[in-house]
C-alpha cells in the first residue's frame, strides 16, 4: 500500500508512523502526481490546516484525516 503525504513528510525515524510503515512494508510519496492508495494530512504541528491540493485529492481518493 502506498500512502501520499501532505504538506510534509514523516521522514524522522523517531515518528513512529515511520516504524509502523517500515513493519507493514508501506511506502510513502510527497507527490500527488505519484501512483497511490491513500493520502494523508501530515506536518508536525499542533494544528495543520489542509493544502488546496488534498481537498482535490480528496474528490477521487480516499483521505484518512482531512476533516
């Protein structure tokens, strides 16, 4: 399963989504234009507001934690 990440990208081994993806042998990408199952609201802050582009990712593909 391959996840897309927006506005960041947990790529610190001391994130432990990281440890999780690497146990399940999931991959990530930072592209929209990239080939994937999932996305992901991601940025390392209290609160996160949504890039315009995950809304539109959002209109053909699943997001986990847009609202």
């Amino acid at each position: 399963m391959k996840f897309l990440f927006l506005p960041d990208h947990p790529d610190r081994e001391y994130y432990s989504l990281v440890a999780i993806f690497k146990y399940l042998d999931y991959t990530a990408t930072k592209s929209p234009d990239d080939d994937f199952d999932v996305a992901f609201l991601w940025q390392d802050a209290t609160h996160v507001t949504p890039p315009p582009i995950l809304r539109d990712v959002a209109r053909t593909r699943p997001v986990l934690n847009l609202e």
